[in-house]
C-alpha cells in the first residue's frame, strides 16, 4: 500500500467510476427550480380541481317532522318548454299553504325525477319559502315556481315527487 490514505477519505481505485453519459454534465440551477415550479403547479392544479363531496344539508329536526303536517301543497302543475337556448326546461309550480301557528322562514324540498324503471335519474334540494320571499305567516299561502334545466332525456315525463326536505323557523 504506496498510497497515503488519510482517515475518511476513500482510495482512488475504490471509487465507482461515473457513467460516460454523464460525465462532465451539469443541470442549470435555474433549470431545476423551473422543473420544482411546473411540478408544484401540476400538483397545485389537481388539488384545486379535484371532486369535492356537497355538504349533505341537515334532515329534518324534530319540530320540523312534527310540523310537516300543517303544511299542504296544492295546484301542483308541470309543463315543459324550450329556452331561447333551445334546451329543455321543465317547470314545477303550485301553491304553499302553511296552516300551522308557526311563522316559517324558509321551506325546501325535495324534487326526484325518475325514469320509466322507477329509478331516480334526477333529486334536487330547492328553496320554495325563503327569508327574500317574505317567509310564510300562519293561515298563508303563497305561490312558487321551480325551473329545472338539467332533467336527464331518459326521464319518465311524470310529475317529480316533492318532499318537503327543510324548515326553519322564524
């Protein structure tokens, strides 16, 4: 052993060799933080895009399922037309009565579509009494109007089923 090997330093004939393709290449810095950057963005960008379950709104609570009952909705119609856009809108409407002692600040069902299987094709949550509307005095009744654009064509034509899905007291 002629060579002087000093502690900590490996001897020259113990060193693994650099793969020719390599030797002598040298990455820009800059490149590398352009390279960091795009990756972030990438990641950033799928973040940012991903699906994001809806809040599930809350059921009915137990003065609402109690009160359900003095609520009565009559005159239920439905027609469907075409927009000026040319699409398929379907329209629901009727009357709310509220024969109930309570003022009621907001009211929302539930419209569910279904196919000629019985299978739902489309369920909405819709406002029909809310606090811009005046909310709904004991002994009123007030008129409303659903417009759906979005009804799947495999629809089975019938009226939706409304549920009564929310209220809120006043």
């Amino acid at each position: 052993m002629g060579e002087n090997n000093k502690v900590g330093q490996t001897p020259r004939s113990a060193r693994v060799p650099l793969d020719p393709l390599f030797r002598g290449v040298s990455i820009p810095p800059m490149a590398i933080v352009i390279l960091a950057a795009v990756v972030i963005g990438l990641v950033g960008f799928w973040y940012l895009n991903r699906p994001i379950a809806p809040k599930a709104p809350p059921p009915l609570t137990g003065d609402a399922k109690a009160y359900v009952r003095n609520l009565a909705l009559s005159g239920v119609n439905m027609e469907a037309h075409e927009s000026y856009l040319s699409q398929q809108v379907v329209e629901v409407t009727g009357q709310l009565g509220n024969k109930g002692d309570r003022i009621l600040r907001t009211v929302e069902i539930n419209c569910v579509f279904y196919d000629p299987y019985g299978q739902v094709v489309l369920r909405e949550r819709v406002p029909i009494v809310s606090k811009k509307m005046g909310g709904l005095a004991p002994g009123e009744s007030k008129p409303f109007r659903l417009a759906f654009d979005d009804v799947p064509d495999s629809w089975n034509q019938a009226l939706p089923q409304l549920v009564i899905a929310g209220i809120d007291f006043s």
